[in-house]
C-alpha cells in the first residue's frame, strides 16, 4: 500500500518515509494521523520511474 502524508507531515513540511505508520509521525506521536491519499501511488510511481530512467542513461552513457 502505497501512502502519501496527508496531514501532520504535510502541514509540518515534514518528510515521509513512506512506512506504515511514517518514522516523522511515530517520533510525534502522532500515528493515529499519519494517513496517506491514492493519489500519491501515483506519484510515487512517476518518481519511480524517473530513478529507474536515470539509471539506465546513465548505463547506456558507459558503455557508449
């Protein structure tokens, strides 16, 4: 299950580390709140495939 930080994160500009609960809401106490939109799947999808696309640029740049 993919998660975005939806409340004490976000309004804290806080960095989620995508765990269930987030390491920044357990260290809050705060992981009743610590709840996540389906909207970010996609966007962890998108930055995903970026990485995935640098890395092989960068491999394809090797061996040319």
């Amino acid at each position: 299950q993919v998660r975005s930080r939806v409340t004490v994160c976000k309004r804290l500009k806080l960095k989620c580390d995508r765990r269930a609960p987030c390491g920044s809401c357990t260290k809050r106490d705060t992981v009743a709140r610590c709840i996540y939109s389906p909207a970010a799947a996609e966007k962890v999808d998108l930055h995903s495939l970026n990485n995935r696309l640098i890395a092989v640029e960068s491999q394809l740049a090797q061996l040319s």
